[in-house]
C-alpha cells in the first residue's frame, strides 16, 4: 500500500474541495440558466412561459436578516421564507440597503452604505445570501434602489454628500420642512450621480454564494428605482420625469435582462397629477406600472373609526384604482399594486390586538385583482405591506437589538405589520392566493 504524506494528503483534499465547489457553482448556474426571467407580454406578466398573477409581500429587511452581522439571522430568515412559500406568497419587495450613518433614531440599521461607494459587506452577503435562498425556493425579488423617504437614507443621503447641507429630518423638523427640502433633490444632478454609482455598483455585482452574476440570475423580477420617489412639488415634476427617465435608461443598459419598474405611488406621488404619472410609465424602459394605497395615511380612514370609515376607504380605492388601470389598459402595461396597508382596530399596536379593519380592506382590494385578472385585465398583481412574520416587537419605537418587522425604525412596531399570529389576515391571504394564482 503506498505511503501519502500529511502534504500530499492535504493538497489532494483542497482539490477535492476545489473541484466540488466547482460542480456546485456550474450545478446552480445550470439551474439559473433553466428558469426563465419575469418577462412583460402584451400587457400581462409571463413565468415560465405562463401567466404570472401573484399576491406577493413587502419584506423590506430581507438583506439584513440574510447577514451576518448586525440585525442578521439567518434561521429567522429561512422560517420566514418557508412560511410564505407555504401559503403561496413568492413575490418579496425588498430593500437591497439604507444610506448614512448609524445611531439616527427613525432610520433603518445597519446601513449598507455608510458614504458615497463605502460599502458595509456583510449587508451585500445578506443580499446574496436571500437571493440564494428565495432561488431555492423559486420565489421572486423586487430590489429597490432608492427611497424618497428618511427612513432609509435615499434623498437626503444623496443631497447631503452632494453639498447641500445637513438634511432635516420630519421628526425633528416636521414633514412640511422636509418635503420641501427633498423637492431640490429632483433637479441636483451631483446627488443623481451618486446615485447612478451605486446603481452600476449594485447592479455589476456577482452573488457570491452562487456564482451567477446579478444581472443573470432570475430570482430577481425587477430593479426598482426607488420606494415612493416624489417630485414633492409641482414645479419640480418636469426634472423629477427627467430623472427617472434617465435612471431607467441607465439600469437598461446595465441589465437587458430584468424588468425595471419605478416604485411609484401612482399620482398620489406626482403631486396629483394624472398626466405626469402617465408620462413616467409610457417610458421604453418602464415595464410596469405601480401604485400604493394608505387609506390611512391619505385622510381616508381615521384613527378613532377604522370599522366606520372603511366603506369609504374601499370606495375611494376603488376610483385610485380605476383611474390608473385606464392608463395602464391605455399603454398596455401590467399594473401593481405593491403596497397597501389598514392599520389594527383601535389603532393599537399591541399584536393582540384585533384586525377586523384591516381584514375588510384585504380581502376587498385581493378581490380587485382577482376579479381583474378573472377577465385578463392588466391588473396584475399585489403586495401587501408587509411579512413582520415572527417578530415579536419590543418596544412601540424600533430600537437596535429588537425583531425588524415590516414597520419601519419610523413607525410605531406593530402599525401595518401582518404577523404570523394573525390568523384571520392570514386566511384572507391564504384564500386569495388559491383565488388569483388560479387565474392563471
């Protein structure tokens, strides 16, 4: 019997080793290469050579959870992404990472990029990490980019690091105050291209656990260019759609592959205007349309009658609806709704609380799809705000160490979060995917 040494012993095992992460990574990319992309045809979305309708989620902390670092944990993650899976829930909308420095109370840790090209790596391994994991799964990512609002960094990061100062915050300043200094982000073309860095650096990358280059892999649906991007003034609306017209131009060239969509609330965030709207998703490389819908963040529905305000909540979904659907069935684009909330009765946030509102609001704007997509409209699909799962919240207030729900640092924990304890939601959601999925 030949003698091997202790060396030979070890190099043969590290070639061993080289040649099956080798086999592993072509296995996986042979996988990717069999999937097919979210495509957009005559109006209506296609997967896998079928119609796509979906009742998807907002999973905004997906990358974190993924991590390894702070906030990270990756067993939660994968309870979390079995759990929806199990009902039918393969559509996350997800924060690919917040802007600015830690320690900002009402903003989401930890960031992902600290300045301008600094980047904190163990939220790009959080990233990779749930893109393989959804990959298993064969659910499907919308990565958003940007974010109009505080809560993540996104304008006034971009503002700041392009010279115009210290940013007020709406907590601290109010929101009037801060709507009117985010208007100035629409027409500063230094804080644009910091933001066309990060995009061609996100973009550009490759997932490190599977080996697929982003622009190649097919677990993401669509690139997003922001969360609510707002013009937040009237004056402002030409250079917003200037904008957004070049982001989109900029993330088609990067990626022929993947859809690109705006994250638009519809004309509620182009100053009401209809026409502006319109103009933003008739761009080529606009696929797809969406809008958002907060009953109670629009006046619609008040803190102290939930139950008493929601026919009128309804009813004037019903016209918001409409209104872009006609534009939509006009440019022969599919139409998402990707965000809509109800909070709890009361306007409590204890999870014990009861969800009879909310379950009213779900089951009626669930039904719109359905019955859209019963007649092959371009009502193609939802996501609702959002997966909190199996956080358990701590305090009323975000504080770092506590369970990340879908309530942003922002906002009370507990607000518009759908927990996995919320039996009653979860069988509205649960029919509703039986309802749309077989649609299709």
């Amino acid at each position: 019997m030949p003698i091997i040494s202790t060396s030979d012993y070890k190099m043969k095992q590290l070639i061993l080793f080289v040649v099956a992460m080798v086999l592993t990574t072509a296995c996986q990319q042979q996988k990717t290469a069999q999937q097919d992309f979210v495509r957009v045809k005559n109006g209506h979305f296609i997967r896998d050579g079928q119609p796509y309708y979906y009742v998807g989620t907002n999973f905004w902390y997906g990358a974190i959870l993924g991590s390894e670092g702070q906030g990270g944990n990756r067993e939660r993650l994968g309870h979390e992404l079995d759990e929806m899976k199990r009902m039918g829930i393969d559509n996350l909308r997800v924060l690919v990472g917040s802007d600015g420095e830690r320690g900002v109370k009402t903003k989401v840790e930890p960031t992902l990029q600290e300045a301008p090209g600094v980047y904190n790596d163990t939220i790009l391994a959080g990233l990779d990490w749930l893109l393989q994991e959804m990959g298993r799964r064969d659910m499907v990512a919308v990565l958003y980019l940007n974010n109009s609002w505080e809560w993540s960094g996104g304008y006034g990061f971009y503002l700041e690091h392009a010279g115009a100062g210290k940013q007020p915050r709406p907590d601290e300043a109010g929101y009037p105050a801060f709507m009117e200094a985010m208007s100035k982000y629409a027409t500063n073309e230094k804080a644009h291209q910091l933001f066309y860095d990060y995009v061609k650096f996100i973009i550009s990358r490759t997932n490190r656990y599977t080996g697929v280059p982003y622009k190649d892999d097919p677990t993401i649906m669509s690139w997003q260019i922001g969360n609510e991007p707002r013009a937040f003034s009237k004056e402002a609306l030409p250079a917003f759609e200037k904008w957004l017209s070049e982001a989109s131009a900029l993330i088609r060239s990067l990626d022929p592959n993947h859809l690109i969509s705006v994250g638009s609330e519809g004309a509620w965030g182009c100053e009401n205007d209809f026409e502006s709207w319109e103009r933003i998703c008739s761009d080529k490389n606009v696929d797809y349309c969406n809008v958002h819908l907060w009953p109670y963040n629009w006046g619609w529905a008040k803190p102290d009658s939930l139950l008493e305000n929601l026919p009128r909540a309804c009813e004037n979904t019903k016209e918001y609806i409409d209104r872009h659907l006609a534009i939509c069935n006009k440019l022969n684009k599919p139409l998402v709704m990707e965000e809509f909330g109800y909070p709890r009765d009361g306007f409590k946030f204890s999870l014990d609380a009861p969800t009879n509102g909310r379950d009213g609001y779900y089951k009626y704007v669930f039904s719109l799809v359905a019955d859209n997509a019963g007649q092959g409209g371009n009502f193609a699909g939802c996501n609702f705000w959002g997966w909190g799962g199996f956080a358990k919240p701590q305090h009323e207030q975000w504080q770092v160490g506590d369970d990340y729900t879908n309530d942003p640092a922002q906002e009370a924990q507990g607000l518009n979060s759908v927990f996995a304890s919320d039996s009653t939601t979860l069988a509205i959601i649960h029919e509703q995917v039986n309802r749309i999925v077989k649609k299709q």
